[in-house]
C-alpha cells in the first residue's frame, strides 16, 4: 500500500536517523525478503558498512553505502521499516534487523512478505532490479510537465487512472493518490486520457504536484489496516483530508452534495465523485 507520499516520509526520517550510522552486524529471517539474491548476499553486503545516502525512485528506497554498494527496499503491500532500542521486543513477522552502531536496531517488517530488501554493488543494481531502468518521472524528484503529459497521453484510449497506475508512466503513484488526484483535476476516472483537454491536463498536473506535496507534509496516509507507519511508528494524517478514496456511499468532501461512487479500474476500487467528476 505504501505510495510515494509514505515511501518518501520514510526516506526523509532514514536520511535524519541513518546516515553516518555503520551497520554492525545483521539477521535475515526468510529467504523470499531476499529473493533476487540470497540472505547470505544482504548480510554480507550490509555488515561493516555505513549509510551515505538515502534516495528514493517512485516507491523503492534506495540507501547508498560507504562500500559503494546500494540496499534496495520496496515495502509493496505491508512492508514497514521501524528503528529502535535494541532492547525493545522485536515485531511479529521481522524479517531483517540491522545493528547499528549507537545501539538501536533498523527492523524490516512484513506481514504478507511483498516487500523486498536487494544489497547489491552500483554496477549489478539495474540488472537485478530492471523495473528501476523503467520508472517514468517522479513527481517530487524531477517534475511533471505538461508537455510531457500531453506527449505520453497523444491519440491513447487507456483510462486515466490506469495512466495514473502505470509506474512507467509516472512513477510512484498507487490507487489512493490517483483517486485524489482525480478528484482535484476534476477528471472521471475512467475517461479515456487522449480526450482530456489542455486545460484538462494542465489541472491533472497542477493536481499531481498539490495532492502529493500535502500527502508528504502529512506524513502519508494511514488507512484502517494500519499497515502504514512511518520509521518512528507513528501514523500517517493524510487520511483525514482524502476527499473520495474510500469513502463509498458518502458525501463528496469538496461539493458536499455529490455521493462518491465506486467502481474497479484495473482490479482496483476506483472512487470519485459524480458531480464533480463528470
């Protein structure tokens, strides 16, 4: 579930909390958190080095080290990184702990095991991790223009939320987000993207900015699973100013007379409000 408006609230407390640190020794708990290597690869890649850097590409965490290798994270579902006391009990289903040298513990958790942990030298990242090569512009990092907009969306039928979706298209937006970016362009969901006026497009991308930039500075959205939190723990406040995700059957947050409808776009629930959405 994390998007980039959690995914970078994480990176942004990694970058205060764990560069500088040096990682003294490390655990891996299942072998599918190490899939695309082995355990014996995160292990032997994260012990000894210190954190130099922490990036983030749409939804994958990237942390830079000392020895010039790079650890790949991607919470997907329900992956969550916490840090802490090494004496606080550790969660259910911790699949990666790492000590650090001032005492704490960098704990990967993830109940439906999704998520993934990659240590791997600069040179072998791209081929191990492909998708990385194919992530459309994050909106955050590098922008959305409308010129590109208008470009990726010339004479195509697809819906716009499946637009939205498509990480090689724009990178980092998931099914929250794109319900509320809609909802903030005043654009249907389903509207085929190569009818959308320039004015159109020019809302969706003013919308792209605006609804990520205030999911950040309230730390991302935490929804009644509460499988998002943030490094420290604590939840996300987002949630409380969504205007249609989610809120099936109720009145629109912005014209407060249309009910939000739901619907499945690309097997996802899709919500939006018919009045202003039309």
């Amino acid at each position: 579930m994390p998007e980039l408006p959690e995914v970078e609230t994480v990176r942004a407390s990694l970058a205060r909390e764990v560069v500088g640190r040096r990682v003294l020794s490390v655990e891996v708990g299942r072998d599918r958190v190490a899939r695309r290597t082995s355990r014996e690869q995160i292990v032997r890649g994260l012990t000894g080095a210190a954190v130099r850097e922490v990036e983030r590409q749409g939804k994958y965490l990237l942390l830079n080290l000392d020895s010039g290798s790079i650890v790949m994270v991607h919470l997907r579902m329900s992956g969550q990184l916490l840090i802490g006391p090494a004496a606080t009990p550790r969660p259910l289903h911790c699949h990666v702990v790492a000590v650090l040298d001032d005492g704490r513990e960098l704990r990967f958790i993830d109940p439906r095991t999704f998520g993934e942990v990659v240590v791997s030298g600069r040179q072998e990242i791209d081929q191990l991790i492909p998708e990385l090569a194919r992530l459309g512009p994050d909106p955050l990092n590098n922008g959305i223009e409308l010129s590109y907009l208008e470009r990726a969306f010339a004479g195509r039928r697809r819906r716009l939320k499946s637009m939205l979706l498509d990480q090689s298209i724009i990178a980092g937006i998931g099914n929250i987000y794109a319900d509320e970016i809609c909802h903030r362009a005043r654009l249907k969901p389903d509207r085929g993207v190569g009818t959308i006026s320039r004015a159109g497009l020019r809302r969706l991308v003013n919308a792209i900015h605006e609804v990520l930039v205030e999911a950040v500075a309230a730390g991302g959205s935490t929804l009644g699973d509460g499988q998002y939190v943030g490094l420290d723990g604590s939840s996300g406040a987002y949630q409380l100013e969504h205007r249609v995700h989610a809120r099936t059957g109720q009145r629109c947050r912005t014209c407060g007379r249309g009910v939000v409808r739901r619907a499945l776009i690309e097997q996802r629930g899709t919500h939006w409000c018919p009045l202003c959405q039309r």
